[in-house]
C-alpha cells in the first residue's frame, strides 16, 4: 500500500496539468488569472503554494480585493468570494467538473 500527504497527491495532479494553475501566494492581477485555477490553500504546505487560508477560520465566508489595470479597460477592481466548501454545498454555490 502507498501511502503520500494530501500535499504529494495534490502536487501530482498539478503536474499532471500545471498550466491551468496559479499558485501564487498573492492575489493575482485578473489578466494573470484568466483561465486558471487561483489555489486558496487550507491544507498545510512544506513549501509556499498558493494564497495561504490556513489561519482563517472554519464554516466563513471572506472577500478578496484586488486592483487591476487592463489597456483595453482601464483601472478598476475585482472582488474574490471564498466561501468555506461546507457552506458554498449548502448554498448550492459549488460547480463541478469531472476531470
């Protein structure tokens, strides 16, 4: 039986496809985010991956600001809702995909 931490098999699956992931430890500019995945880690990491949740609290719901400045747009915000997965399932806020 193998046996890895939740870390090992998440970065296996990142391998698997690491172009449609950020895994900054800041907010990232909107541009830089399009068509990825924002990691928003919970799970304890050996090495910086992602913007670090561990510190925030269970079953709550935080905002993200952020600034962008886009040629074709101007200057403007974003705004980014992280919502714990217990309660995003209840509010039936969750998409899936099968991969």
């Amino acid at each position: 039986m193998r046996t890895r931490t939740f870390e090992q098999t998440f970065d296996a699956y990142v391998k698997k496809a690491p172009s449609s992931w950020s895994l900054g430890t800041a907010v990232p500019a909107l541009s830089d985010a399009r068509g990825k995945i924002v990691l928003v880690r919970r799970f304890a990491a050996a090495a910086p991956k992602g913007i670090d949740a561990t510190k925030w609290a269970d079953k709550a719901t935080f905002t993200l600001q952020a600034y962008f400045s886009d040629p074709a747009h101007g200057k403007g915000r974003y705004g980014v809702l992280a919502m714990d997965f217990v309660d995003a399932t209840r509010a039936g806020l969750v998409l899936k995909k099968n991969f």
